[in-house]
C-alpha cells in the first residue's frame, strides 16, 4: 500500500504530506482547488511526463516522494533485483521524483538514482492511474487482445509462448526467403562477375610471401654485374694478387718470434691476429663461392619482371597485399557458392516455412480455442459486475474471429461486444456504448482486473462523471468493493461515492496575500459531515443537509459491512 505522499512545490501546492490507509481514499473539494494535482504528482510517481510548468511559482525546483509497504513476494522486488535496483529486506520501498525549472529530472528509488525508463517499469508495479477519459482504452480494439490474455493467463500464458517462439522462426524463415528473393537477379550478375574474379586470381597461383621473394631476387638479377666485379675484387684482396691472408701470415710469424723475448705483450696480440687471419680465410672461402655461383640471367630477370607486373595489376583489383587478395579470393568463393546453392536455399526455406506453418496452425488453433473458453468467462464475469453496476439487462461478449494469416499473438481478432438496451444485437463497444456506460465497464473490468494484477494503489480521476442516482450508488459500492482487494484513490464530486470512503481527505485552496496555496486536510466526524452537507447543498448549508450526510455516512457504514 502507499503509506505517505510528499508532494512540495508543484502547482500551487506548496507543501503537503498526505498519509494514507487501508481501503477506499477519496478526495473532493471545489472545483479549481487543485485536486488533479494530486493525481499529477502521482502520474509524476509512475514515470509521467515532467514539465518546468508543474513547478509552483517562484520556486527554481519542486519534489513528489511515495512510500510504499509491500510484502516480500510482491513482484516489484523481482523487478528491482532484476534491473540492478539495490533494497534491503523488510523495507519500504522509496519513489522519488525531483524537478528543475530547466525542465530536467531525476529519478531515485530508495536512494538510487534510476534513469525514467526504469521508474516506468517499476511502477507497473505499485500504481495503475484511470483518468475520466480513461474509459476510452475500451475502443482500442487492439488491446482487447491483452486483456483477455491477462484475464486467461493461467491457460493461455503457455500455449502462447510456445506459439510465440516459433512465430519468431516462422517469420525470419519469411523474412530470409523474400531476401533471397529479391536479391535473386542481383547475385546472378554478381555471380558472373565472381566467377571471372576467382578465375583470374586462381590462375596467378599466388603465395603469400612470394612478391618479397621475387623483389629481392630482381634486385639480385637486375645488378648481377656489379655483384660480379665487387666480389672478384674482394676476393683477389683477401687471396688474389694482394694475398692479404698471406701477409697476415707474415705478420703472425714474426709476433711469434718476438713472444720469445716478449711474451706478457705480445700474447694478447697474437691471439687477436691469429683470430683474425682465421676469420679472414673463410670469408676468402666464403666469397669465392660466392663469385663462382653468380648469375647473369636476363631471362629470368624477364620472369621475375613480368611476375611482379601481374601481381601489381592483381593488387590494384583485389587488395594491397598478396594476403588481402587470396582473402578476397575466400570471401568471393564463399558468396560464389551461396550464389550456385541459391535454389537449394530457397527450397529448403520453404520446406522449412511449410513445417512451421503447419505447427503454427495447431498451436493458432489451440489458443483461439483457449480464448473463445476465456472469453466467456470473462462475458460471464463482466456481466455480473455490470448488473452491479445498474446495467442489469446488459449483454457483453468477446468476440473472437479467426484470421488468414499468422500474427504475433496468434489467428485472433478480439473485440468485445455489448448490447445496452434489451432487442438489441451485440455490437462493437466503440460504437454504441455511452461515456457513463463507458466508465462502468471499465470499472467492472478493473474490479476483475485488480485481482488479477495485483497493483496496490488504483487511482480513479472522475470516472464517476456523467453518473447520477443509483448508477452513482453503485459505482461507489463497486469501488468500496475494490478496495478490498487493494488501495484505492477517487477524486469525486458526487457524496455517494465519497460517504462509501475509509478515508475521506479534502482538497482545499486558500489565498494569504498574494500568494495561493492548495492544503490537503484529513477529514473525521463533524468535519467529514460538513463537506458531504457541502457536497449535497452547495454553498448553502443548512441542518437539514447535515442530518442527510450524517445517514449516507451511516449507511455507507452499514453497506461496508456487507
């Protein structure tokens, strides 16, 4: 239940705190006194839409904080837990809505900032708000649908969801299939063009490393001549004419000779020169074979040069490296392949849609049967409710019609039907139902609904309006009945509904200077008898209205009781 409401500057409410009970809440007081004010900080509660314009004058921000007490297995904790929202067992759960005049808000639930979709996701949960042109969700015949599934859930839930998970297979096989449909002409011609690209790189028998292999032996081939003088002229200095290991020989000898006398300076030095005369003979060695293998080839200097064109041509096409072309090479083979197996595809998507099809109709068919036994039950239940409710002679049907082709919920067009008046057929609620009628089937529809959806506050805005007499009545009891079940908050200007309260607040305007501020007053005993006296004489208030309030009050008692 909502334990307290805090609501601070909005409008031209300044400061109230409003702690609420069990059962049946109303609110009443004159015209313009700014009882649609509560139901907008409410409506700010469960995620509304925020304006700067609601923030009272002056002031530069404005503030809504509910409370509410809930059991542990009710499914707001689940939700909250969910989406990473911290609580701690056994507490009340905080709402809190803070505005700037920027036209900015933020959103914390029990201290936590939340961002706005999260607040409307939670207060599914805790508030379910019905405005006095609320009624008109009736004529939306595409939400019938929904609520006769949420009134059948505990047979319809799981035939739905397996109709549900295969629908979704049903329609990307669809979806697939008219792709490779329409894009059928598109891969013939990209399909020749393919072909021609796969066979032209094929045909150049690329390798990966093969253009740095051919780069440098062109540079090789290209300068065989100089690579030829160079290493005659290095050999001949190592061991050809100017015999430098013969002279490092010599030297070696007579370092030798002065180790005899020397031995502790010329050691080291022997050694680094003996070191050096064995490194200097193999690389003579080295470099005469080196000579001897030097080739002069311009025939193959042609083939590295007509190579290294191809694979430049290749690359300007395909990619800037070898391994980008050999992946184009894949990536083409691969869409080639899907291009040839075209046909295959489509045949096996529409075996494929043909088996689910065939599921679908099964499943459609279980659960449009599941319907047509909901929904009259549901008939059966609204019309009990409705005969409450001053419409005895009323008839109300779902109606359930099988469609053509496959939807997300299924082959059904739901649509709720009613006959008002005696000899009259049934006929689409949109079409022949009244604004009163209207609201007393929605509250009917709500009585059942509450019980369902298990939200604890439920907050009418004047859907009693255009009633009178015993519908009046009867709409009040209905709502008293309601409240059994969970809380519920009425703004009413009728005394029938507001002498059927547990709690009966008064929504008062005053103004001090210049300045008007909206104060909320609880109201019990001769207090609460003055404003029903009020509500059923108007301004003029006489012992007489007094002593009528004081028996409605008294009968409400008694009628509660029932």
């Amino acid at each position: 239940m909502l334990v307290e409401l805090f609501i601070r500057n909005i409008a031209v409410i300044e400061e109230v705190r409003v702690r609420c009970g069990d059962g049946f809440h109303v609110l009443t007081g004159e015209t313009g006194a700014g009882k649609s004010i509560v139901i907008d900080a409410l409506t700010l509660i469960a995620g509304g839409r925020s304006s700067a314009e609601l923030i009272r004058y002056g002031c530069d921000r404005a503030e809504v904080e509910a409370v509410f007490d809930l059991p542990a297995q009710h499914a707001v904790w689940q939700a909250l837990e969910r989406l990473g929202v911290h609580f701690e067992a056994d507490e009340w759960l905080i709402v809190r809505r803070e505005l700037s005049a920027a036209g900015k808000s933020i959103s914390r639930i029990n201290g936590q900032t939340v961002n706005l979709s999260t607040l409307r996701e939670i207060s599914e949960f805790l508030v379910n708000i019905h405005g006095q042109h609320e009624h008109q969700s009736l004529f939306k015949t595409d939400l019938h649908i929904e609520w006769l599934d949420l009134y059948g859930a505990a047979s319809i839930s799981p035939l739905k969801a397996v109709y549900t998970a295969n629908f979704k297979e049903y329609s990307a096989v669809r979806r697939e299939w008219k792709e490779l449909q329409t894009k059928a002409r598109q891969a013939a011609q990209m399909a020749d063009l393919y072909r021609f690209q796969l066979q032209e790189i094929r045909a150049a028998k690329l390798k990966a490393d093969e253009e740095e292999l051919l780069m440098t032996e062109r540079k090789r081939l290209a300068n065989a001549e100089k690579i030829s003088s160079a290493a005659h002229t290095a050999y001949d200095l190592l061991n050809g004419n100017q015999r430098v290991i013969e002279s490092l020989n010599v030297a070696i000898a007579k370092l030798r000779e002065i180790q005899k006398y020397d031995d502790e300076h010329m050691k080291p030095l022997l050694e680094q020169l003996e070191g050096a005369y064995f490194q200097t003979e193999d690389v003579a060695i080295q470099m005469r074979d080196y000579r001897d293998q030097i080739e002069f080839n311009p025939s193959r200097l042609q083939q590295v040069e007509s190579r290294l064109d191809l694979i430049s041509v290749l690359k300007k096409k395909y990619g800037a490296t070898i391994n980008d072309i050999l992946q184009h090479e894949a990536t083409i083979s691969n869409a080639l392949e899907s291009f040839e197996n075209h046909d295959q595809l489509v045949q096996q998507l529409q075996v494929r849609e043909q088996q689910l099809a065939a599921q679908l109709r099964e499943q459609a068919n279980q659960l449009s049967e599941a319907r047509r036994t909901v929904g009259e039950q549901l008939s059966t239940q609204i019309v009990e409710q409705l005969k409450q409710l001053q419409m005895e002679r009323t008839r109300f049907a779902v109606q359930c019609v099988t469609l053509d082709s496959f939807q997300k919920n299924g082959t059904d067009a739901v649509e709720f039907l009613i006959s008002a008046n005696p000899g009259e057929p049934l006929r689409s609620l949109a079409k022949v139902a009244s604004g009163g009628e209207c609201s007393r089937i929605m509250l009917a529809m709500k009585t059942i609904f509450s019980r369902i959806e298990q939200i604890p506050v439920l907050v009418f805005d004047e859907v009693d309006t255009g009633v009178s007499g015993r519908a009046a009545q009867a709409i009040a009891e209905k709502m008293a009945e309601v409240a059994k079940s969970c809380q519920v908050f009425a703004i009413t200007h009728l005394p029938q509904v507001a002498c059927m309260a547990d709690v009966h607040f008064l929504i008062e305007k005053t103004v001090a200077g210049e300045r008007t501020t909206t104060q909320l007053h609880d109201l019990r005993d001769e207090a609460r008898v003055e404003e029903m006296a009020r509500m059923l004489g108007g301004a003029q208030l006489t012992d007489k209205t007094r002593d009528h309030a004081r028996e409605m009050l008294a009968i409400a008692h008694n009628v509660k009781k029932i």
